[in-house]
C-alpha cells in the first residue's frame, strides 16, 4: 500500500486540452500586442509599413509584415486598408504630404527670387534622396488606387504646387484644370528634368559623372548647376575658364 501510494504521489499530472493550450497563445499573443486606440492604430500601422519599406523595399512590403512591425494582430492591416493596395495608397498620400510640406518649407525659407526658383526642385531631389522607398511607391501608379480620396488630393496638391512654381518663373497665372501647350510644355519639361534627374541619382547613375568632376562636387551642386542654367538661360562658367 504505501508503495502504491508513492507511486501515485509522483505521477505527473495530466497535460493541459488541446483547447487550453490555445487559450493561453492566444491570451499570451494578446498580451505582446501594443495596445492602440482605433485612431492611433490606423496611424501606427502607416509608421510601420513606412519603416519595412524603407528597410525592406517594396517586395518586403506586406500586410503580416506590416502587422509585426506594430506589434498587432495580422487582421489588423486588413481591417483598416482592405488589401496592400489600400495599405500602399494610403502610404503613398502620406508620402505625397511629406513630400509637398518639404517643398513647401523650402520656399518659404528662400530669400531671393533666384532662390526660390531653386529651392523647390533641390527639396524635391532632397527628399527622394532621404526617404527612397516612399519617393518610389507615389510613383509607381500601377500599384495605386487613385479613387482614395487620400492620395488623390494628394497628389493634386504636388502637381498645384508644381503649377504654381511654373506660374510664378512665368509671371502668370496657370490653371491645373485648363492650361495652353506652351504652360503645359514648361510644367513638363521643369517635372521631366528634375525627375529624371532624381532617378538617376538613386539608381547610381550619376557616379561616372560626379567621379569625373573636380574633388568635392557633390550631386547637390550638380543639380543647382543645371537648375542655375535653366533658370538663368546662360550656362555656368567653370573655375578658371576666361570670361569672354
């Protein structure tokens, strides 16, 4: 008996239902969750999905991985975007209001009319050159859902701010809905060269050039160079040419 006793005493107890151990993932998930107010999660989502894309680029960007960057549930991407379009558009207007308020800020801390017609495009380059992957997503239309009242005012906003800069250089004033050629001409050659310009500096293609240019010439100066000429209509001189 009392054999049978110890033998009782130290047998193990019983291993937890299949369903308690599921209650206590999911209690134990709940928990590593970062607690957010509906508002801020929305918010908080955004923060995230700008971080892998910055990090991961556009492939590595994904609801679950979004969903582990805040810290949620991986419903949580779903049930404020609907799908990675959503999610990607709506990143894209954040984007698009960044983008627009540096811009905006250089201009207002330009002092002299040589330096506001600068100042736009060098913010411009500026800002693609700090945040790569979102200057790439506002472009990438085929991955946009342009109906999202978010990003279309947006991305109005940029192109009013592009219009509006254009106006300005040709003391005139330029309508976004109805524009002659010659406006539209000028709006589009001032986005093609400054955009070209910034895609070829992100993907390296500027290199050779600035390699080939005397120590210290960064892109920077490359860019107002060719904004000075544009501006100006007369090319800049190098150090040490002789002036006619």
């Amino acid at each position: 008996m009392a054999k049978t006793e110890t033998i009782r005493r130290t047998r193990p107890g019983k291993s937890p239902s299949s369903a308690a151990r599921k209650r206590s993932r999911r209690a134990a998930s709940a928990k590593a969750e970062t607690p957010y107010h509906h508002g801020a999660l929305r918010e908080a989502l955004l923060k995230a999905a700008e971080s892998v894309l910055e990090r991961e680029g556009l492939a590595g960007l994904t609801l679950r991985a979004v969903a582990r960057e805040a810290g949620v549930s991986h419903a949580a991407p779903t049930h404020h975007f609907g799908d990675l379009t959503g999610l990607v558009s709506e990143l894209a207007a954040v984007g698009f209001r960044q983008f627009n308020a540096a811009m905006a800020s250089a201009c207002d801390a330009a002092t002299t009319p040589l330096e506001r017609a600068l100042a736009r495009p060098k913010a411009y380059v500026a800002y693609a050159q700090a945040h790569p992957g979102m200057y790439g997503i506002m472009f990438r239309t085929e991955r946009l859902d342009y109906s999202r009242p978010s990003l279309h005012e947006a991305a109005e906003a940029s192109f009013a701010g592009l219009a509006n800069a254009i106006g300005a250089m040709r003391q005139e004033q330029i309508s976004r809905d109805t524009m002659t050629l010659d406006q539209a001409a000028a709006i589009a050659r001032a986005w093609s060269m400054v955009h070209g310009f910034t895609m070829l500096l992100l993907d390296g293609r500027l290199v050779d050039i600035l390699e080939r240019l005397p120590k210290g010439t960064t892109a920077e100066l490359l860019l107002e160079a060719i904004l000075k000429s544009t501006v100006t209509g007369k090319q800049p001189i190098e150090s040490g040419a002789a002036k006619p």
